[in-house]
C-alpha cells in the first residue's frame, strides 16, 4: 500500500515536471516569437532596447545628397562709370579695359554718365544749339564720342549699355549753361540759388526749373537725342531729377502758382503738404513729357531710374517716383541705399513700396562700394548683396566703377556664374516667393 502511494506521488510529480517543462517551452517559444517580430517590424524600438547597441552596432552610412549653391541665371548686375574721380570714361583704352573687365567678373550693365555739371559727355546738337558747347570742355574729351565708344565696347562684350544723365535738372554755377539762361533758374524765398556741396566746398550747385517750357524742351530734347543717335539700351535718370523743397519761390514760378490759387502767394512754409504736391506735379509732367519723346522714338527703350527711397524723395526733392512706377513711366527702378549700418540697409529694403513694385517692374539696389573719401570694406559689400538677393531683389548697381578696386577676387566669388539681365519671366518668377 505504502509502496503504491509512492508509485503514485512520483507519477505525478513525473507528469507535473513534464507539463510545467511544456509550459514553460511555449512560454519561450511565445516570447521569441514577439521579439522576433518586433526587431523585424520595429528597428527602432529593438534599438532602443539595449543600452549598448549603438556602440556596438554602429548604424549603416544613410547616403545624403549634398546641398548644391543655388546657380542665378537672372540678376541685374551693374555699375555707374563716373567722370569724378574716375577716369574710366577719358579714354577709348580705359573703357575697353574696364568692359573686358566687367565681362569676366560677370557684371552685365554699364551705367556711363552722359550729362554732368551743365554739359554733356558726347557731342550735343541739343548742347551746342542751346547753350553754344557740344560737349564738356575737359580735354580728354575732345575729338571723340565717348557714349559711342562705351556703347560699341560694352556691346561687345554682352553689356547692356544705359546712359546717366546723372545732374537731371542740376547744373553747376559756372557752367556754360547757367551763365548764358540764369532765368532758368529757380530760387528759394529769399532769392539763393547756390547750394554749396563737396568735402572742399568744390561744388556750387544750381536747380533748374522744371516748371519752365524752355528747361522742359531742352532735357527732353537732350535725352531724346541719345535714344535716337545711338544704339542704347535704355537712358537713366536719377535723385537730381527733382527740385529740392526749399526751392520754387522764383518770379516764375510763383506767378504760375497765382494764377491757380486766387492770386495767392506760396505759402512760406516749404514743406505745406500742397505746395509741395503742386510743385511735386511740375516734375512729374516734365517726366511725362520725356516718356512720351522716348518712347515714340525707341518703344523699346528702358526708361531706368535711380532714386533715394520714396518718402525722402518727395518730402526733399519733390520726386514722386512712386507714382510714375505706378503709372508705367519707369521700366527698371535702382534704389539707392547707401547704408553702413546693416540694420538700417535692411529696413529700407523692406519698405512695403518696394516689395510691391517688385512684382511690377525689374527692382534692384543701389550698393556704394566706395568714395574718393570714404573706404566700403569687402565684407559690407558681401552683406549686402546677400540681403538684397535674400529678399528676392532683382538685383543691384555698384556705385562707383572706381572703388571696385583690386578686389576683383572677391567681385568674382560674388558673382559666381554670368546673369543675364531680368526679363518679365524673371519678374514672374520672383512674384511667386
């Protein structure tokens, strides 16, 4: 009896033992089966389930495509040729140096001033007929058209040549110009019409007035004359295309004013907001009148322009260039901010004026690179260009050629590759940012 209890308990525990044995393989079994599934559905968490794994185990190289620098194939990218300080424009050997140059730093506009300090750069019929001097008594000038050299070496090298009629309705005091027709002139209230300028006192500047038909005539006949004459790209006008606000209070001009207010006088205050608009419009139908002799002898001719940013064009020189843009009497819009301080540069790139004329018409910035008294170091330049290109710009001019200097290295790292010149697919383009 005692033996077959035994017999019994050790053929339980015999059976326990196997089934436990059983249980605990397919408790195993079940749990290799989950692992398996999770390390192969789920890598990552099988990663993270050993503390060790990653440095043991080191992940396989991931293949990344490398961040290629965007190529611009389209970019306005210029520079004005000045006739101070510079002697760029004094040869036929120094524009050909300077246009091959240009071309191999990728630059593709020229901005040659033609009309400075009362004369002209070329030979003028208009000039000589108005004021008795064809052109610019500065000997290196003589006997030669320059516009007519920058414009046959600048083409040749792919350039887009655009003459500056840099002084607008600014002459010099002793200029020509100005002794032979002082009734041209306009005045302040108390009858001044000298403004002295220049770091030696060098420039006395005088204002034409742009209320006169005979001033009127003569610039739009002048300008018209170069689009006519020469194979231009396009003419350029700028900040001096305006009267400063404390000018107006000539006999001229006043007696204009009388005759559309009751015979009232101007006020003396020079900035009242309409008399400022009213002498803002005489400039604004004087650039009328020269859009309208541009485009009826070459439609297809740029009508560029190189303001300082528009409140303080209007609210100092009666320069309402918003408008024209507006109005489509301005092609191509240069902006001149010339800014050492990156803060101040950057604000008046953001001005909502310009990023909406943007998607109307080719907006660049103008850059100063330099004075004859004031050095720009490379790297604000640098900055500079890629604030502009960062805010979508259409590009930028150089001011001026002289100051480029011997950086020609650094000129070419920032203009990479050739660009051609912005068209209204490029416009389109960068509309859509």
């Amino acid at each position: 009896m005692g033996s077959q209890v035994q017999a019994m308990i050790k053929g339980i525990r015999s059976n326990l033992v196997v089934s436990w044995r059983r249980t605990f393989r397919s408790i195993i079994l079940v749990f290799l089966g989950v692992s398996i599934a999770l390390f192969t559905n789920l890598p990552l968490f099988s990663l993270l389930g050993s503390d060790n794994f990653l440095a043991a185990q080191p992940l396989p190289a991931i293949p990344i495509a490398p961040i290629l620098p965007t190529v611009i194939t389209s970019e306005l990218r210029g520079v004005w040729l000045t006739n101070i300080d510079s002697d760029v424009l004094f040869s036929r050997d120094n524009l050909d140096r300077a246009t091959q140059r240009l071309k191999r730093l990728n630059f593709n506009t020229i901005y040659p001033t033609v009309w400075n300090g009362g004369y002209t750069l070329y030979p003028s019929v208009v000039a000589e007929k108005t004021y008795g001097k064809a052109v610019d008594p500065e000997p290196r000038l003589q006997n030669r058209d320059m516009l007519a050299e920058a414009i046959e070496l600048g083409h040749q090298q792919g350039l887009a040549v655009i003459p500056w009629f840099e002084f607008g309705l600014m002459s010099e005091e002793r200029a020509e110009l100005t002794r032979q027709h002082p009734d041209w002139l306009t005045s302040r209230k108390d009858g001044s019409t000298v403004t002295v300028k220049g770091d030696r006192g060098q420039h006395r500047f005088v204002w034409l007035n742009p209320a006169r038909p005979e001033v009127q005539t003569f610039l739009s006949d002048m300008i018209a004359e170069v689009v006519a004459k020469y194979k231009v790209d396009g003419i350029q006008l700028d900040d001096h295309f305006g009267m400063p606000v404390d000018f107006g209070y000539d006999d001229f001009t006043v007696t204009l004013y009388q005759k559309s207010h009751d015979g009232k006088r101007p006020p003396d205050n020079q900035k009242d907001p309409e008399w400022i608009a009213w002498r803002a419009r005489l400039v604004t139908d004087l650039m009328v009148k020269i859009f309208a002799h541009v485009k009826t002898t070459k439609p297809n001719c740029i009508i560029s322009l190189s303001p300082n940013p528009k409140d303080f064009s209007y609210a100092n020189y009666l320069q309402d260039w918003y408008r024209w843009v507006q109005l489509g009497f301005v092609n191509e819009l240069i902006v001149q901010v010339y800014r050492s301080q990156l803060d101040d540069f950057k604000r008046e790139l953001e001005r909502p004026e310009l990023l909406e004329l943007r998607r109307k018409i080719p907006v660049g910035i103008g850059i100063l690179t330099g004075l004859r008294v004031l050095n720009v170091d490379m790297k604000q330049i640098e900055t500079q260009v890629k604030v502009t290109r960062d805010r979508s710009f259409h590009g930028f001019s150089f001011f001026f050629y002289e100051t480029l200097g011997d950086r020609d290295i650094a000129f070419q790292s920032l203009l990479a590759t050739p660009a051609t010149r912005p068209d209204k697919q490029s416009i389109a383009a960068l509309s859509k940012r």
